[in-house]
C-alpha cells in the first residue's frame, strides 16, 4: 500500500467529478496522527475552486472508518501540545464543513473519538450495519470536544449525554435508530448504497447544491427569521449568478412533455 498519509483521487460518475479521499493508515484503524491531520485538513482545503461535485471520504481497509486519535499520540502530549493536537483535530472537522461541496462519510468499520466528530462533520453519513460508532474518551481520562458538540443536535441530549458520559459504543444499526447514520447499508451494499447517494448529487445542479451547503450552515447560527431571510436570499442569488435555474427548470419541462 502507498504510505501516503491521505489518497485523493477524482473521477466522473454521472454528471459530474467525485473526489475519493482515503485515510491510508488501516494498520493502526485509520487512526489520526498530527501528519494525518493536517493532510487530511490539506485535502479538503483543496478543494475550493475546484470543480468536483462531491466527496467521498472513507477509511483504508475494510475494519475502520477512523478509530480516533492514535493513541501513542495522546500518550505523548502534555498541556501545550494538547491544545495544538486537538486544535489540528478541529480544524480537520472545519475544512469538512466549510468544504463548498458535500461530503459523504462511508463508514466502513470502527468510527471512534475523533473518527466520529469527523462523520458528524459530514453532510450525509451511510454505514454499514456492523459499523460500530463512540466517544470513547472519557475511558482514557479525556472529555470529549471539539466538533462532538454537533452531537446533541443530531440525535437529542439525552442520547448525547449517554454517549459522552460513558464512553460506550454502539452499532450503525442503532447510530441509524437514533439519526445518527443516514443510510443503513446492508451486508455487502456499503459501496452500492454510497454510489447511489454520490449519483443523486453529481445529478443535481452544482451551484444550487453549494448554495444549500452553505445556507444550511448559516441556519445552524440564525434564529428562524433570519434564517429564512437568509434563504430568500440564496434563491434569488442562484438567478443572479447565472442561467443554471433556467436551463435545469427547461430540463424538467422537457421530461415531463415525453411522459
């Protein structure tokens, strides 16, 4: 295997590019080192004035998604360095969110820690059944931070509170109960039921899909008057940056007359 920190590759499915990006570290369950962090952030990074549609991020091998912070890192870290790694850790999360384009999570094996705050950084998350999902870090002395506290939103308080108070872990199967997985895969369809959900987004109009990104994360700040405000003005803005509404509108119309 190549001992690059992260593999990005791009290539066309449907209508548009998708870009593959690869924690390449399946030795140690995709776990993030400083080097791991900051190529992952890089890579995203990346990818602003790009073309690519969407992204698919997913762990090496077929046991781990990301299996959290490499734990020969956390044992060598003291009150300065902790601050810089979990800070790296953070900003992994944010060059996901703050990516123009969606970010699909394959979650194909263990998803822990830091691995989890990085799916729920995602914007859509499917999982194999088996997939097992933590915030294990209070069984090692740590609370849990950073991008965990997207975690209460998703899938209420009280769960939350569960997850992070105990440390236990639970299937995708119950991540799905829960609202924490958007599609359950069955056994064997994890890739399948991904390509589908890259397919639906490579179909749809590529600056209408950037600008529901990016007014879905104004929404999680506004308060709901303002959120729609703000939405008002993301649907005129889609006219005034160009004739993609047009030529998409023409598009369903020609559909529609062949029926």
């Amino acid at each position: 295997m190549s001992d690059a920190k992260i593999l990005s590759a791009e290539r066309v499915l449907g209508c548009g590019k998708v870009v593959d990006v690869t924690v390449n570290r399946a030795h140690k369950l995709n776990a993030l080192d400083p080097g791991h962090c900051a190529a992952l952030r890089d890579a995203f990074l990346a990818l602003h004035g790009t073309d690519a549609r969407v992204v698919r991020l997913t762990g090496a091998g077929d046991r781990s998604f990301i299996g959290g912070a490499d734990i020969n890192t956390l044992r060598g870290l003291d009150a300065t360095t902790s601050r810089t790694y979990i800070t790296n850790v953070h900003e992994v999360c944010d060059a996901i969110r703050r990516c123009p384009i969606p970010v699909v999570a394959r979650i194909n094996g263990f998803c822990l820690g830091a691995g989890l705050e990085i799916a729920a950084a995602c914007d859509i998350r499917v999982a194999k059944p088996n997939a097992m999902l933590g915030m294990p870090e209070v069984k090692v002395g740590l609370p849990s931070v950073v991008e965990a506290a997207l975690l209460p939103k998703m899938i209420g308080w009280g769960r939350a509170r569960w997850m992070l108070l105990t440390g236990e872990n639970i299937t995708a199967e119950r991540g799905s109960q829960w609202g924490l997985i958007d599609i359950l895969a069955e056994p064997g369809e994890l890739d399948r039921r991904t390509e589908e959900v890259l397919q639906s987004i490579t179909s749809a109009a590529p600056n209408a899909v950037r600008v529901q990104k990016s007014l879905m994360r104004d929404w999680e700040k506004l308060d709901l008057n303002d959120a729609i405000d703000a939405g008002i003005d993301a649907f005129v803005s889609c006219y005034e940056d160009g004739d993609e509404p047009s030529r998409y509108v023409d598009a369903l119309q020609k559909r529609l007359d062949k029926k």
